[in-house]
C-alpha cells in the first residue's frame, strides 16, 4: 500500500474513533443526569444523515433528534427519576453487577475496580455511584478510546468485553420497554444499535 493510502486510511480509522468517543460521551451524559436545555439544544443538531455505521444507526440518531426536539427538560427530569432513581429504586437498575449477579456492588464491581486501577484512573471524590453505573462505563470507554495516556486498541477491546459487552446490550433493550420510558426510549434505541456496531467493530 501506498503512503497516500496508509494516510488516508489512518485519517478514516481516526474520523471513527472521534465519532466513537463522542457517542460514548453523549451516552454517559444522558445517563448520569437528566438532560440540560443544553443537551437538549444538541440533540437537535443531530445529522443523521452523517453518521456511520447504516441505516439503522441513522435512523437511531433521527430518533433521537426528534425526541429531543418534542420534550422539555421538566419532563426528562421527571422521566429520568421514574426510571433511574424512584421513592426507594428506579423502573431499571443501570449497573453492571445488577444485570450480571441480581446484586449491587458484587463481584463485577471488584473485577471492574482492579481494571480501573491497572488502567490508572481514580474515583473521583465528589462521585457516589458505584463505577459500574453505566454512565461511568460509557465515560471510561470514551476516555480510552481518545487515547491521550497511549492505549491501545486491545486495551478498548478487553475493557468493553469484559464490563459492558456481557450486559449493555439487555440495558438498552429493558430500557426501550420500559413503562417510564419516553425520550429515553429514543437513547436505548441509539445506545443498541451502537453497541451492535462496537461489538462488531472490536472484533476486528
């Protein structure tokens, strides 16, 4: 292969983790609080027809446009608390060890605790939720996949099979489901057809 063609391919592979880690970066936003009128404004923006990864994932990130487009940030408030938080728990419980054990801060955790500390990231102090929350694990891939501390693509692939492949996918899918769900049912949309793509991606 020719220098101009081993450019322009490391110029398509770099365009791809962008867009991966920005996706992750919506993802971890949207679930680690309620949407912001600032959110809300980006979501609107949304090109659809600019996305990689087929029709399905296009017709993913349209959905969510509109979504964005018909709510208000009191009723993504409200809907955020019915499904994630509730009087004593959410509709859906968006952490690793619950979908992979039945039980909060169990052995995935700890499994996920010494991979973050291999990796040299730190909980913050200000942060309660256990690392396992799904937005915490989208921000992490996010982290990884910009590459600024040198990792590697192994390093993506092995993270994101071990902590969010085994489980993420059924998350999203509840998440579409859900009773409480509105504008969110528009980020399981995304969140699944993202996830396919990745897996399909990282196992190349």
């Amino acid at each position: 292969m020719s220098s101009q063609g081993m450019e322009s391919r490391q110029i398509e592979a770099n365009a791809m983790d962008t867009a991966r880690a920005n996706t992750y970066r919506l993802l971890a936003r949207l679930f680690a609080a309620p949407a912001s009128s600032e959110l809300l404004g980006i979501l609107k923006q949304i090109d659809g027809t600019d996305r990689a990864g087929g029709g399905a994932m296009a017709a993913a990130w349209q959905t969510l446009k509109l979504a964005g487009e018909r709510t208000t940030v009191e009723a993504v408030d409200d809907e955020y608390h019915e499904l994630f938080i509730g009087l004593t728990r959410g509709e859906l419980v968006p952490y690793g060890s619950w979908y992979l054990t039945g039980f909060l801060m169990d052995q995935p955790l700890v499994v996920l605790r010494r991979d973050l500390a291999a990796l040299g990231f730190e909980r913050q102090e200000d942060v309660h939720e256990p690392e396992d929350h799904v937005s915490a694990l989208c921000e992490t891939m996010s982290l990884i996949i910009d590459g600024a501390d040198g990792f590697s693509f192994e390093t993506q692939r092995n993270f994101f099979n071990e902590h969010l492949a085994p489980w993420v996918g059924r998350f999203f899918g509840d998440l579409q489901q859900a009773q409480s769900a509105r504008f969110y049912r528009a980020v399981g949309q995304l969140g699944e057809q993202f996830i396919g793509i990745e897996k399909q991606y990282l196992a190349i």
